[in-house]
C-alpha cells in the first residue's frame, strides 16, 4: 500500500465522471478545485461528478477547495501586450485607465486596486510567473511607471507579483468567503487558504468556521516570504501546510525554494503537522506522455524528506497525458517508498494524550508482532491522524462509520479509509462484525495478525475505548483446486483442510520429523513419505493458529 497520498487538481481535462473515475483508478487521493477559474455552477457540477465517480469506482476521495486569495493579476486585454526591454508603461488599476489617455498606448490594467499604493519607487514588478520583470520609477498620481527589464508576451488574466512588498490586502478576501460559504454547503473536505503571512490569517477564518459551527480542516499555502518567516506560528495554528511552490519561486527566488522545502517539511515532521508539496511536480506530462528524470528525482525526494501528501496540478487540470501523470506519480512513490530515508520515517512521539500514547503503541505492538494490519476505530479520524504522525510502518486501516471522516483521512500518510456501517441488531459483537467484513472484502487471510486500537468518540461504545486489542484471523475461506490432503499414519490418520490453512509454516518448524513441507507456491502440504514417522504428539495442532489440521487416531 502506497504511503504518501496524491492530490490532484480538476479542471477541462479531467471534470467528466469518467476521467475522474481513471485518475481514482490511477491513485488519485483527492481532487482539488482551483477557484481562481470558473464559476459556482460549473464546481457544482464537478463536485457532482467527484461524488458520482467516488461511488462508481468504490472509493470515497476528498474534496479540497483551494480558495484563490489576494491574486494580483492582470484584467482582461483588448489584444495581447508586448513589452520589450527599456520601454516604460505604466499599471493601474482597470477601472482608472480612462481617466489617463496619455498613457492609453502603454497601459497595463490589474483588478488590484491597491496595487499603485502597495508598491514603491525600486520595487520589482514580475508578470506570468516571473517570466516579465519590471522595475517601479515613480507613482504617477493613481498609476505606476514601470521600466521593462525583461521582456515578452503579456496576456489577460496573468499573475502579477511584487517581491518584498506588503501587500495590504487581506489573505482572506470577499470572493474567499463566498468560495468558502459555497465550499461548506456542497460539502467539500479541505479548505486551502492562499498567500498566508502570519497565523492571524489562519486564526481569522478558524473563527469563522467556529462561529458557523463548521469543522472543516483548512491548508496554509506557504508561497510568500513572510509566511516562511513566520512558519512557526503557522504551523502551530493551521491543520495542515502546502508548500505552494510556483508562486513562492517567484516571490522569494527558485534557487531558495529547494532549502525552504525541506525546512518545512523538516518542521512539519517534528511538530505532527501534515504537509503538501505542490506545483510543477510532473510539469512536462503537461505536454508529454514521459517526466523528465529531474521530475522523477524531485517527487522521490519529497517522499524521501518526509511530506505526506504531492500534488498534480496544471498536469491533471489542463494536461494532455491527465491519467498518466497521475500513474507515473504513484510509481514514483511507491518505489521511493521501498527505499525509505531516515525523514521519511521519522517517528512524532507524540504521548501528551491517552490517545496518542494508544495509537503509538498499537503501532508499535504491529510492528513487532508482524501484524498484516493496524485497525485504527475512529468516529472524528483523530486518532487515525495521530497515528499517521508516527509514521507506522504497518499498515493502516482507519475505521470509521462516518463518510465525511471517511473522506477526510484519504490525506492522511499510511491510512486507508475503511468504511464500516456498523449492525444495531447485536452492538455487542461489532467487533467480529468488522472482522467479518475484512474478510469479505479480502482484506485478510487466515493467520494474519491485526491490531485493533479504539481512539476516539463513541463508536463501539460497546466495547473498550483507548484500548488495544491483537486478533489472529481463522475461517477465511480460500478457493482452491484441492480442498484436502489426507495421509496414513501409523493407527490413524492426518488431515489438512487446504482451504483453511495459511502456509504460515508453524506446523513445518515444530515438526522434527519433515511430515510438513511448502511448495514453491508457499502452499503448505503433508509429504506423505513421511507421514508414517508422525509421533501424535498434537503440538502442530497447537500451533497451527487457523484450525486447518487434523489428526485422527484409531489407537484402541
């Protein structure tokens, strides 16, 4: 089971209920609405799709809305922009353009009002992602002259940054609002706050939420020079951290963001906080069906740094190869993943609460006891998270009887969610209930270990809560060609119930006379050669932890 999960972004190329179905088929963790582009309607309609899809495939992925923030960019052109090298134009906000004619030839309209009382005489002015570069000479009443010192294309709708300047505009805006009311009634999962500077931003709509009675995590895109000043006090408000790294490229230099990256995530593992890597991870699949090998090596060692979850965006949103960006990421983590770093399992000891102190043990009891898996029952995914900060090598199923946790804990390292209806006929054996669905679903086979830990809320109330419980698998029933083996021993007989047994080899270490052997399918047998030196001592019997052996004695 893969680790690390993906996100992965919706837009023209992949919002039908059909490709969304191929990228869950192909790995897809959770599906991010970018609301920088279109409209309520068309969201609805996605998030419908989503849904849909999710149920199709059997899957129940999240829903992250990543609401769009202070975006400073350019309004929309009657025709594209030249600028080249030397020349001066001047930028304004779009609804002041026609009280200047004399610049009429040379102006650039943005829908950020506050841009010409933001920036300052020497302020650099990037456009398209750092592509343009300007520099301010001088305010001119409501615009900005500005000197061209890199040159090209500029077309409507393009992002405008301003480097080392403080940007008087909320990270929280009215459009983000109403993103966010929207957001809330069709029920997304995450909520993505963008261009955070302090944890007052992160706090300001926690209060929000609070006083709406919502509990919804919300994202902190790390992406400007102050929040990486301030990321502490970020990470020790906010639920989780994105590592926004287009825009932060721009605002702070490409060739800091490699060392800001691993900062971060160093910090996130240390403190327990989920963290997201995101932007131009597979940027070339945008184009061709292959990443090139510095792609492949920079999501290897994300993974290798520690971060939970990577994210696809333009290579999923508007991309040719949408579905094949989405398998080369699950590729990629999977085999970095059988190469584990010391970081990518460094372990948060996180044993300030009864809770966490239960998740950390079952962890470790699973680890030891070569548990197949580690049953984590939640009713609010608490306990599965705290658990996921401990990196367990394990792995992890997250129980829960609710869809929305459900669906939250797809983001969560090293848990998958497992949905449980629990019966109200017999609230006393929901356990078994539980057991007897692993089985169904093929989740377990006979003799495998799991270790059950109960963390959080009232489901299963009939049972332990905060408690840990290890449970050897017996009666999963296998098909198989040859249902039994039957051998002659000296007064009586052995059986082997081939469709119980689990090849587990207790029986073929306790025997000293080789009667048990494997094949090279693994698949244990009676060597009938054997048979006759079998004492009848009944120890493989005892040891043999699903039931599959019989020895019947005819001894008088």
């Amino acid at each position: 089971m893969r680790r690390a999960k993906i996100i992965t972004t919706i837009g023209p190329s992949t919002n039908s209920i059909e490709k969304i179905e191929k990228l869950i088929n192909a790995g897809a963790n959770v599906c991010r609405l970018n609301m920088s582009h279109g409209t309520h309607d068309s969201h609805r309609q996605v998030i419908s799709n989503i849904r849909a899809a999710s149920k199709n495939v059997g899957y129940e992925v999240a829903i992250l809305c990543d609401l769009q923030g202070p975006k400073i960019r350019v309004d929309k052109l009657d025709e594209n922009l030249e600028l080249k090298e030397g020349q001066t134009w001047v930028i304004g906000s779009s609804d002041v353009q026609k009280d200047y004619p004399e610049y009429k030839d040379c102006f650039i309209p943005t829908v950020y009002k506050n841009l010409v009382k933001d920036a300052h005489t020497g302020a650099i002015v990037l456009f398209d992602d750092g592509l343009m570069e300007a520099k301010a000479i001088k305010k001119d009443r409501d615009v900005l002259k500005i000197e061209i010192i890199v040159g090209g294309t500029l077309k409507s709708n393009k992002g405008i940054n301003l480097p080392n300047v403080n940007i008087s505009a909320p990270s929280f805006t009215d459009k983000d609002k109403e993103d966010l009311m929207f957001g809330l009634r069709e029920g997304v999962d995450y909520i993505a706050l963008s261009f955070v500077r302090t944890a007052k931003c992160i706090k300001d709509v926690k209060i929000l939420l609070h006083q709406m009675r919502a509990n919804i995590p919300i994202i902190a895109k790390i992406e400007k020079p102050e929040a990486v000043k301030n990321i502490d006090e970020i990470i020790d408000v906010t639920d989780s951290i994105m590592i926004a790294r287009g825009d932060m490229g721009v605002e702070v230099g490409n060739h800091l963001v490699p060392g800001i990256q691993k900062d971060i995530i160093e910090k996130c593992n240390d403190k327990g906080v989920p963290v997201v890597t995101a932007t131009q991870m597979l940027e070339s699949m945008t184009d061709n069906p292959r990443p090139t090998r510095a792609e492949a090596n920079d999501v290897a060692n994300a993974i290798w740094d520690g971060t939970d979850a990577v994210m696809l965006s333009g290579e999923t949103a508007s991309g040719k190869y949408p579905i094949g960006a989405v398998k080369m990421m699950n590729d990629i983590i999977i085999d970095a993943e059988k190469k584990p770093k010391k970081r990518a399992y460094l372990r948060h000891m996180e044993l300030g609460s009864l809770s966490a102190s239960i998740q950390v043990a079952a962890s470790i009891i699973a680890e030891k006891n070569d548990a197949k898996w580690v049953l984590s029952v939640t009713q609010s995914g608490n306990s599965c998270l705290k658990m996921s900060r401990f990196r367990p090598k394990t792995r992890v199923l997250g129980v829960t009887n609710d869809v929305s946790v459900m669906r939250r804990m797809c983001l969560y390292w090293g848990v998958l969610p497992f949905y449980f209806e629990e019966s109200e006929d017999d609230l006393s054996t929901l356990q078994e209930q539980m057991i007897d669905k692993l089985k169904t679903e093929g989740l377990v086979e006979n003799a495998d270990k799991i270790v059950i830990t109960h963390g959080d809320g009232k489901f299963f109330k009939q049972g332990s809560s905060n408690s840990i419980r290890v449970e050897i698998i017996k009666d999963v029933r296998k098909k198989k060609t040859k249902q039994f083996q039957d051998e002659q021993i000296e007064a009586g007989r052995i059986i082997l119930d081939m469709n119980l047994c689990a090849s587990c080899q207790n029986c073929v270490q306790v025997c000293p006379h080789d009667i048990w052997k494997n094949d090279e399918s693994g698949q244990t047998y009676i060597d009938g050669s054997n048979s006759m030196k079998c004492t009848k001592d009944m120890e493989c019997i005892t040891k043999c932890p699903t039931g599959a052996i019989e020895i019947i004695s005819s001894d008088i």
